[in-house]
C-alpha cells in the first residue's frame, strides 16, 4: 500500500553505504521510519530533498508487518535553512525533536504532537527565543502525552490553587493544596503555578523571573525525568545555550 503523509525528519542513520534510515513525526501515521534506498548515490532522486528538522511530504510503501517502509517519493515542504547558520536555535531544535523522539514509540500518534513539533522548529526557526521558550515546549508536551497534572485545582479536594501555593508530588504527577499534602511533595510557590497557568495560553510570557524561571524549570524537568524517557544532558546543553544569548 502507498501512503502520504506530510513528516518533520527527526533522525537520520546510515543503511549500508548508500542508504539512510530517516526516523519521521508525521502528521497522520504518527512515528515511522522508512529507507531511502540509494539515497546517497550521485543520481539518486533523494538528494537534497531530506535533511534534519525538514518538513517533507512522502510517498512511501507501508509494510504492515514491519517497522521499516521503503521511501518512495520526498519533496522538502519547509527546509528551515536557520537551523544551518544559528547554532543555538539548532541545539534547541535537536533537543526539541530529540525529547518527541525519545517520548514516543514507533506507530501511530495524535497529529498534535506533530503540530507541536512544527510550531516549535518554526518559531526556532524565525527568531531564536529566549529561555523561557523551553520550559512550555515540555509544558506542551506533557499535555499532548497526557503526563501534565492539573494546574488550576488541588488533585484531591478540587480547591482552587489560584493565587496559593501548591505541592507537586511528582512520582503520580499530582498538585495538591497545602492542606491534603500535609507537607509532601515539592513546594510550587503561588508565582510558578501562575507562571506554568501563562505558558499554556497562545503567547510567550516576555520574561519570567529568574528565581520563577529556575523553578519552572525544575518542575518541568523533574516531570519528564519520571513519566518520558529523555535525556537530561540534551536538555542542560538546550537550556545552556538559550541561556547564553
Ligand atoms: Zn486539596
């Protein structure tokens, strides 16, 4: 059966000396990998038309029994060129599809996770943003995977946590009020909370706070760490570099 699909190259790996595997996030079949079979040699139709972080639409064979499909057609949609000369925005981007990649198995996803991944490397893209871009990709993320507690109301007795701290037992990715934690769990000061409540809307806050943004970045990250299999060196090198400018 030939499929289309529309799909952001997140991994590129040798097959042989003239093919690639090319690990994808597309749009309806969610997470696949196919081969570019020849792709390396000097006429080969592929040449150019697939790289790192590219949108690509695909004509590919789907082989029902096996996790690899053979490419047949790929046509660059979005190509990104900043991610060659803007160092930064790349390692933000690496670090982005790199978290979707190690968070998802192969097979089919919700096409918001794709989204996610566009929007990211599209923003990444047109200007490189400041630190607190990364905090809500992972705040995004464990929404689209279904891993986000609740911002708004104690996990427990429902009571609004707004303008209040909380505490965030991370293990069953709850927030509860003070009361029912009876002093379990790590503290979120009322600012955080209301902080990670901004990041979920359409706009970017400006800036946060250093001591709000270290915070949120410490939730996020103690999060992924427990429930998505990521890497937290990528992630250091992300922030780092996001950090310096
Ligand atoms: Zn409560």
């Amino acid at each position: 059966m030939i499929l289309k699909d529309e799909a952001i190259a997140l991994r590129i790996h040798p097959f042989g000396n003239t093919s690639r595997i090319v690990v994808w996030l597309s749009r309806t079949h969610g997470k696949l990998a196919t081969l570019a079979k020849g792709s390396q040699r000097e006429r080969s139709g592929f040449l150019g038309q697939y790289d790192l972080f590219y949108t690509c639409e695909l004509l590919f064979y789907a082989r029902e029994q096996r996790n690899l499909h053979i490419l047949k057609e790929c046509c660059p949609v979005e190509m990104r060129p900043a991610f060659r000369t803007d160092w930064r925005a790349c390692a933000a981007a690496s670090y982005a599809a790199g978290a979707l990649d190690r968070a998802m198995p192969f097979g089919p996803a919700p096409a918001a996770l794709h989204d996610l991944l566009k929007d990211t490397l599209d923003r990444l893209a047109a200007r490189t943003p400041g630190p607190a871009f990364l905090p809500r990709f992972e705040l995004r993320l464990l929404q689209e995977l279904g891993l986000s507690p609740g911002w708004d109301a104690c996990a427990r007795c429902r009571a609004d946590l707004r303008g209040s701290s909380a505490r965030l037992d991370v293990a069953h990715g709850a927030v509860r009020c003070e009361a029912c934690a009876g002093g379990q769990g790590a503290l979120v000061s009322a600012a955080a909370l209301e902080a990670i409540r901004r990041m979920r809307g359409e706009t970017l806050p400006a800036s946060l706070p250093e001591r709000v943004f270290r915070e949120v970045r410490t939730i996020m990250g103690g999060l992924l760490e427990h429930h998505a299999d990521f890497s937290p060196r990528s992630r250091e090198v992300a922030f780092q570099v996001l950090a310096a400018g």
